[in-house]
C-alpha cells in the first residue's frame, strides 16, 4: 500500500493563470515563494504550501518559504506528486511559473525512491537502481563504494544489513534519498489493545486524526510502513498515535523520550488507554532500570557516559571568550556580505559582528537544544566520543527483541542516539514531534534514519475543529528600567548582553498585571534564568519547578496545578518537555532559549489541550525588552508560531499595565 497524502492538504486546480492580482503567491526561479499576509486567499494556500515548503522568513506582510530538496522529499514520501506541488503553485500565483519551477520540482521528486533497500528472498540485504548509469556513478562515490558489497547484477549491489543506516545517510548527501523497502525485524509479540472506558474510567474516543496518522505510519505491515515521523501539534495527542501503533503491531516496544516527567506521563497513558498490566510497562531511567515487554527510557540514560559529568557552563564561557577574543581581531576586518539561511535574523541597524555573533548563538542553540535533561534531574547524561562503547546504556536497544522503538520529541534527538539507530535499522521506528525542525540542522538525518514525514496536519486546523484551544499570542515590548541598566548592556560584550536583556527586572511589573488580569485562571510562568524565576517566585509567593526539584515534589505540585489547588507556577525550562498540565490556559514566558522555534512550539503547546475545566481560550504571553538582542532573537522564534498559521500582537507595557489598571 503506497504512503497516503497529507490528508489535510486542499484539493488545488491545476491550470495556472496567465496573471491573477487576487492570489498570494510570487513564485521566483530560485524556489523562493513570496506569500502575502493580507491575501484572503493567505490560509488556504499557506496551508497547501506548507506540506512541501519551508518558511524562511515572516516579517509582517510577506513571508518567504523555500521549496528544498528535503521538503520536497519528505512531501513525496507522504504521496505528494509533482503535479500535486505544481498544482498548488499554480492555483495560488500571481504571475506564470518561472520555467525552470516545474523542471526543478519533478527532478526533485524523481530522486525520491530512484534508489530501493530492499530484502532478497534469501533474506540478504539489497540496493536496486533500474538506472544502470545512475548505479555505476554510486558506486564510483568515495564514501559510498566502501559500504557496497558485491555486485549481484547491473542494477543491484548485495549490503551488510548492518551498513543499512550509513548508506541511507551517503544516498541522501549525494542527492538520491533511497525508499527503504527492507521490511523489520518482527519482534517478540505483545497482544494489546485499546480500551473504550479508560483505566481511570473517562469515556476513551480516538479522533479521526490519530487514527488516520496510525494507519499511515502502520500501512496495513506492509514495507511501505513501518518507519517515519508523525507532526501533530503538542496537545494533540501523540503518545495516544504511539499507543495506537503499539496495538496495530502487537510487539514488544521500546520508548525513548525527554525526561522522567515524560517517562511517568507515557507510562501513565499506556497504562490508562490500553488493557496492559503494570507488570508488562516499566520504566527505565537514572533512578529505576527496570526492563518489560514495553519499556519506556530517557535518552539521557542511554546516552549516559560513565565519568563524565557535563560542565556546560564552564564549556559555554569558554567558547563565548574565544568568539569575543575573535571578534577584537576581526573588527577592522572586512566583514562577509552574504548570511547562511541557517543563521539566525540579523536587525537591519545591527553592529558588523551580528553575522558571526549569529553563528555563535547558532551553536550555543543547537548544543542546549540537544541538553534536553540537564534541568530535569536524570544526571546520568552526558554527551561526547563516537564509540558506542562508551555508552553502557546503548545494550538496551538489543535487552529485548523490539518490535518497534517510539522516538518522542524526535526533533531533540541526540547525536549519539543517532548512531545506534544507525544500526539497528531492521527496527521498526516511529518519530513523534510537533516540528520537524531541528537547530543543528539534522533534518536529514531524521529523514533518513527514523524515517520520512508520513503525517502532518496544521495546528491550526485542529483548533477549528476543538481538538486543541484556541490560541491568543501577545509579544509584549518592555524598556529597560534605568539609564544605569541601559549603560551597563551597552558596554557589556554579546554573551551578557542576551542575559541583561532577558532578566530585565521591568518585566516582573507586567508579570505582577498578567497575574492580577488572570488571577482564577491555570497560569504557567516560564523562563530560561533560575536567577530570575526565584525572584519572581519569592515576589509573588509561587511554586518553583527546577531542575533540582526531587522528582516527588515535582510530580505533587503538578497533580495539585491539574486539580485547581495551585493556580499558578513557575517553571524553568524543565516546562518546555512532555509535562501533563491541561488545563494550564495562559503562559507567561519571561525569558527563552536564543532564537529557539523548537522552544516556541514546545512552550505553546503547554496551553493548547482542550480545556476540561471551561477555562475559556488559551492566551500566550512574550516579555521582550526592547531595542536590544533579545528583540532580534524573538523575532526568530515566531517564525514557528507563523509557520503554524499564529500571528502576533505586538503590545507595549504601558498598554497591558494600563488595561489591568482600568480591568480591562
């Protein structure tokens, strides 16, 4: 059964027009799509756009996607034709498609699946190209050629199954992602089902969503099935896909995911939703090593390597002093013109250095990014050398006979955890996340290795329908409190500035109004600096969640914040993953991670669940300072929220102060 389309995708005419004024798109030869905002025709297109683009830019009026060979990749593996894309441009574009557009697009797709992994009836491995030249220049690659074994005939080379992963890493940087036909490893069998009544006695209905995504990533256990990556919104159900998944394939499952409080709420889940016994579900992490037929771990504990406690703070202070000592040298330098559209948004006033301030941050990002347990009280992780010895914990994925690995929050998979999935590819493999995008700039690797989107479905489609709460969004712009404030971020060197700017102690005076405007709502105030949330949680006497936090304390204060005793916490980044509040309606986030869209989706979907408690709309509150990095970074971070189809309130202090003030 072939990979079925984004089922949210609008039907599109094909014809294109000669010229029409009324439609959004400016489609340019170098696969940039211009949308305009204001359109009337904005949702829909950006939402048929969206499956096989990539928002770049999002300033108010026109935003810019890129169609990339990967989007168009991913677009192909979940059935999108060529003709599908070119139908989409086609019924949106002002002007006729550039000449080269069509070409570009169906070369693209073309390369999707031109090279197959499949499995001989001897049960060997085999790579197939029916193009005979295209096979020969493969196997004259460098990289390539020492993983191909023997040639069996003009269109196929036999493979070690245990190269599988590699070589589907070598195709994809060549330009010809391979179609992984090899079929699993059945794994030992595990009869489960889903429950109608819930364990705890609530009616248990699957949304139609859910079972779509299911059935996708299952395809009826045929080998189109049974490796890629679920996109739905946090909030909208995914641990309830992976329970699906696990009774579709009926196997023994290992879950990885973020934290001991994701741990607990999966554990939590399947127990509740499916007629499991708590002996067959068990949990492994740095305070229990316990293995069952399903198995839910940390990737800290697996990437665990023993005698290396991380110093991340002395190791960021040391690369923030090279870049200032690099800077001095290079001030009178000429600086590079051109920026990589993976850096981060430079303001059009910026100093010379933003450009290599801009990577600097982008590697500080996409290390804390990958740091996902470091607040959150599984010390056992730590990251570094390549050889798989050094990781004890790595065992785990040969402890039993998996019939399926669940990777959640896929786009903060670790780089070691790569590497073993590398090597277990005859493993049924399922990723689970609200984006795929990843700040290191690992997409492909996700793509090849857990496997390509198979489904995907627009937030904000879900909030029409009430599967997730509708959604407000305010960046609220704060000054600085002094000159003598402002004096000290105008001579402190860029790692301080970031810092000065995000704990602006003005903000807590806005904090004190959104608290007062929700005093009987669910609020979470989240924040990147301990400094600053201990003085926010001494000030208005609120609970604080920090890494350091014993995990029983944690857990109370979070059952007391879904029973309505506490209203109102604080949270360190520890917030940012699988935590269980749904009924938590307003966040206030106070500080963040750089310009991190990863952080902007996990820190939204805290609010998004469907409210129980009748609590009305969700309302996302940002506390920017202004005229500082701190704006440029935000900036960034809504790129998320407009990929998803939110837009931003731009609020000053004075009008959120002022409309407590008269109880507004």
């Amino acid at each position: 059964m072939p990979p079925q389309a984004h089922p949210a995708s609008p039907a599109a005419p094909t014809a294109a027009p000669q010229f029409d004024p009324t439609n959004p798109f400016f489609v340019q030869q170098d696969r940039t799509v211009l949308v305009e905002v204001e359109n009337p025709k904005y949702a829909a297109a950006r939402d048929a756009l969206a499956p096989f683009a990539e928002l770049e830019k999002s300033p108010q009026h026109i935003h810019t996607y890129r169609i990339t060979d990967l989007s168009v990749w991913n677009a192909a593996a979940a059935g999108m034709t060529a003709d599908d894309m070119l139908g989409v441009l086609a019924a949106y574009t002002k002007f006729p498609l550039p000449t080269n557009i069509p070409a570009n697009i169906a070369d693209a797709v073309s390369r999707y699946g031109r090279v197959k992994l499949e499995r001989a009836p001897d049960g060997t491995l085999r790579l197939i190209c029916d193009d005979k030249p295209l096979l020969v220049e493969l196997a004259r690659n460098k990289k390539l050629k020492e993983f191909l074994g023997p040639k069996v005939d003009d269109t196929t080379f036999a493979i070690e199954p245990v190269n599988r992963g590699i070589v589907k890493q070598l195709l994809i940087t060549i330009g010809y992602p391979a179609e992984d036909l090899a079929g699993y490893t059945e794994g030992a069998p595990l009869p489960m089902a889903v429950r109608s009544v819930a364990a705890s006695g609530l009616p248990f209905n699957i949304r139609d969503y859910q079972r779509e995504s299911a059935d996708v990533f299952h395809a009826d256990g045929g080998a189109r099935g049974g490796s890629g990556v679920i996109v739905l919104p946090c909030g909208a159900g995914k641990t309830i896909v992976g329970i699906l998944a696990m009774c579709l394939l009926q196997k023994n499952t290992l879950v990885l995911t973020t934290s001991i409080t994701a741990v607990k709420q999966w554990v939590r889940e399947i127990l509740d939703k499916s007629d499991l016994k708590p002996d067959q579900v068990k949990e492994y992490t740095g305070d229990n090593k316990e293995i069952g037929p399903v198995t839910v771990a940390t990737y800290q504990i697996v990437t665990y390597r023993p005698g290396k406690k991380r110093k991340k703070k002395a190791k960021t202070d040391a690369k923030a002093a090279e870049l200032d000592d690099k800077l001095a040298k290079a001030e009178a330098a000429p600086k590079p013109t051109a920026v990589s559209r993976r850096r981060l948004p430079v303001a059009a006033n910026a100093p010379e250095e933003d450009e290599e301030l801009d990577d600097f941050a982008q590697q500080l990002l996409a290390e804390r990014e990958q740091e996902v347990a470091s607040d959150d009280g599984d010390d056992e992780e730590d990251t570094g050398p390549t050889d798989p010895a050094n990781y004890p914990h790595f065992k785990l994925f040969e402890e039993r006979d998996w019939g399926l690995i669940v990777y959640d929050e896929v786009h903060l998979l670790p780089a070691p955890v790569f590497r073993v999935t590398a090597q277990i590819q005859a493993r049924r493999r399922l990723g689970l996340t609200a984006t795929l995008i990843r700040e290191d700039g690992r997409e492909g690797d996700v793509f090849t290795l857990i496997g390509p989107k198979k489904y995907d479905v627009p937030w904000r489609e879900l909030e029409t329908k009430g599967w997730i709460a509708s959604a407000s969004c305010s960046e609220v712009r704060v000054a600085l409190p002094d000159d003598k404030t402002r004096m000290e971020y105008a001579v402190a060197d860029w790692r301080h500035k970031y810092r000065i700017a995000s704990e602006n102690i003005a903000k807590d005076d806005v904090v004190a109004e959104l608290l007062g405007q929700y005093h009987d709502q669910r609020v979470l105030v989240i924040g990147q600096y301990l400094s600053q949330l201990k003085i926010i949680a001494k000030r208005f006497d609120l609970p604080l969640i920090t890494g350091s936090t014993p995990n029983k304390e944690r857990e109370d204060l979070y059952g007391k914040f879904r029973t309505g005793a506490v209203r109102h916490l604080v949270l360190s980044k520890v917030g940012n993953f699988a935590i269980d509040l749904p009924d938590a309606n307003v966040l206030i986030q106070v500080s963040g991670t750089f310009g991190s869209r990863q952080e902007e989706a996990q820190r939204l979907g805290r609010i998004l669940r469907p409210k129980s408690s009748g609590e009305g709309d969700a309302h996302f509150f940002t506390l920017v300072t202004r005229d500082t990095r701190e704006l440029d970074f935000a900036h960034h971070r809504q790129m998320f929220l407009t990929e998803q189809g939110y837009s931003y309130r731009i609020l000053d202090e004075r009008e959120v102060i002022a409309k407590s003030s008269h109880g507004g």
